[in-house]
C-alpha cells in the first residue's frame, strides 16, 4: 500500500501539506444543525479517531471530506487543495 506522501506525490500535491483540515465548517439539513463551525487538522501520519452519539455529524464529516457534501459555510482542504 503506498504511503500518504507517495499518493500525494503522484497526484501533484503536496506531501507536507496537512492530509485533511477543516476551516469553521458549518452544515444543516432541513434546518437542522448538524456541524457548527468545526475547525481541525490532520498532519501526514497522525490519526484521528471520531467519536460521537448516533445523529452527531460524523458520518455527514466524512460525507464532506469525500466531496459527497457541499458545507453551508467553511473551506475544506485535501493535501493543501481546496475541494
């Protein structure tokens, strides 16, 4: 399996920028507030973990960082690119 910065190398992008960074995301649904301004960073070879209760907004942030969902407001980055 190729490491982080191999595939980041490979695409064109770069390897020492952070894997995933969420800059206040805000998303609802049907009025609804799922995220509220979530702000973080994941640095090549750190881990993250997501932890939550049933409804709280993780499967949605996972939705978001796979490009499957627009947020309302904020900027998310894969490799330093903005999606």
């Amino acid at each position: 399996m190729p490491s982080i910065k191999e595939t980041a190398l490979k695409h064109g992008l770069s390897p020492d920028a952070p894997v995933v960074s969420f800059e206040d995301v805000s998303i609802s649904f049907e009025g609804n507030e799922v995220l509220r301004n979530v702000s973080f960073t994941v640095m090549p070879g750190e881990t993250r973990m997501l932890l939550g209760p049933a409804g709280g907004g993780k499967s949605v942030l996972l939705k978001l960082v796979d490009g499957l969902l627009k947020p309302d407001s904020g900027r998310i980055f894969v490799f330093g690119e903005e999606i």
